[in-house]
C-alpha cells in the first residue's frame, strides 16, 4: 500500500514540475491579447497586414504587433528562429521545412489560408498596351516577346511574386534577361511611373483599395491592365474582389499565416483575429477576398437612365 502511495505521490510531483517548466517558457505577459509579437511578413501583403495589426492593437491595447516586411523566402527562414512564431506569405511550409522545425524546434507548424490575393499587372498611364494574355505575359517575362516592354518585378528572388510568376506562369523556366529588379512594390509603382514602356507585378493590396487615399495617390501615377479571363476567351479582367472569387482573373494566389507556438499566447490571438468577422471584413475592405468568413457576391444592375 505504501508502495502505491510512494508512486502517486510521485507522479504528481512530476506532473507538477512540467508544468512549472513549462510556464517558466512562457513570459507572463504573453497571453491571447497581450504581449509583444514579432511576425515576419511578405512585403506584398504590407498594406492590408498594417490594417490588421492597427486594429488588432486597438482592440487589444496591451498587446503590440511588430511586423518585420521582407521578401518571402526570408520570412520562412526567419520561421527557423524560435523567436518568430507567426508568418504571413502566400503557402505553408513544405515537407522538408515542417520536418527541420520539429526536429530543430520540437514544434509543429499550422497553416491557415485566410485571404486570397492578386498579383496586380500595372503599366504607365500613357502605355499603349494595357490588355494583355496570359500567354503574352509568359513571354514577356521569360524573355520572349518581340515587343520592346520593360518587366519589372520586386526582386529576382526569393519574393513571393517572382516565385508565382515562376511556378504558376513560366512553370520552372527562368526569368527572362530583360527583367528588372526593384526594390519593393513601392520602388516597381515608382519604375512603372516614370517608364512608359515598363510593366510591373505587384501584389492587388498596394493599388487595389480605392478607398484609400494613398493608393487613389498611387494609382493616378500608373493604372492596372487587364488579362484576358480564365473562362471566357477574349474578355480581358481587373483583379478585383468577383474575379479573384471566381478565378476569372488568372494571377490568384493564397493569402496565409504559418503559426507556431508552444502556448495561447498573442501569435494565437492574432492569428486568430485574421479569422474572426473583424479581420476578415478588413480583408474585403481591403478589395482581397476573405477565405474564411462567407460574404455573398450579388449581380447589380446598372441604371441606364
């Protein structure tokens, strides 16, 4: 009887001293809303994600987001850090990137897709070509096209936008010779803005919100053109939030947070909150399309008088 007492005894205290270790982990400010959180992010997503974090601070004032706007390639691998517990880029991690965070990390790593995005194609307000097909833009960027047009992307490597274009345009070949690099999508808007024959790829957050007076600035400095639609032929699309739904228009890629954390704390409470009504009525204000909450698209008609 003794015997069984002792190992009672004895497995609560080592019950017990889990748990003391584990909440020894865990700053005791860092809860579901409050804490500091330090996320690395696609710089493609900065304006809509700016939107999110101010007002998930304000809704929660203890807590502050401190994003980190790099191209996406850096971002997974800033994921590798135990410091960075939350990304936002456009896939999850791959089989070979989930097993070195488990093994180096004993973490595993949840994706969720919470938006969908469009890579916007934007040219000078006074460019002569402004319709363009997919095919035409497949040469142009892998270096192919007779006419004497300038793409310009946010880099060469390493960002989401160029491995879009890569995987899901040019499907493994390489960039064309007469590609440029940019710095940012804001140094590609300000390239196409003062090149009349330049083209450039940026994701739709940075000139798709006409509700927002940086953007309507921006956007009187270059304008979008149009590709021709997945499902009709010879009808020609703008990114905007019923061709991005229904995959009409054909640069649509996922918007997603890649989230590992031992506890609820804050990179579950805004991971959460990019879920909620809230963050995702942020997305459709933001002209992306919500992926999680259901917001019904109805036909307009127009009066003709």
């Amino acid at each position: 009887m003794k015997k069984w007492v002792r190992l009672f005894v004895s497995l609560i205290m080592a019950g017990w001293l889990v748990s003391c270790n584990n909440k020894a982990d865990v700053p005791a400010n860092d809860r579901f809303d409050s804490g500091v959180l330090h996320l690395s992010c696609d710089e493609s997503f900065k304006p809509v994600m700016d939107a999110e974090i101010q007002v998930f601070q304000n809704q929660y004032p203890k807590a502050k987001v401190i994003a980190h706007y790099k191209p996406e390639a850096d971002c997974i691998d800033d994921f590798l850090v135990d410091s960075v517990r939350l990304v936002i880029a456009t896939r999850g991690m791959n089989g070979n990137e989930s097993r070195l965070i488990e093994d180096s990390l004993k973490l595993g790593a949840k994706s969720t897709t919470v938006a969908y995005d469009a890579i916007a194609v934007i040219v000078h307000p006074q460019a002569t070509d402004s319709f363009f097909t997919l095919t035409e833009i497949r040469d142009l960027i892998g270096g192919k096209s007779k006419k004497k047009l300038i793409p310009v992307f946010d880099g060469l490597k390493a960002t989401s936008t160029v491995r879009f274009m890569l995987d899901s345009v040019l499907r493994g070949q390489p960039l064309g010779k007469n590609v440029v690099a940019a710095k940012s999508s804001l140094d590609v808007i300000d390239y196409v803005s003062r090149t009349p024959n330049a083209v450039g790829f940026v994701g739709i957050s940075w000139v798709g919100n006409w509700d927002d007076s940086t953007q309507l600035s921006l956007m009187k400095r270059v304008r979008m053109a149009r590709l021709e639609s997945t499902d009709s032929a010879g009808a020609y699309v703008l990114p905007v939030q019923y061709t991005i739904y229904t995959r009409a228009y054909p640069l649509v890629r996922d918007l997603v947070y890649v989230l590992k954390e031992k506890h609820t704390g804050v990179a579950h409470g805004f991971a959460a909150f990019l879920r909620s009504d809230r963050g995702q009525l942020l997305f459709k204000r933001s002209y992306l399309f919500p992926a999680v909450r259901t917001f019904y698209i109805r036909d307009a008609e127009l009066n003709k008088d």
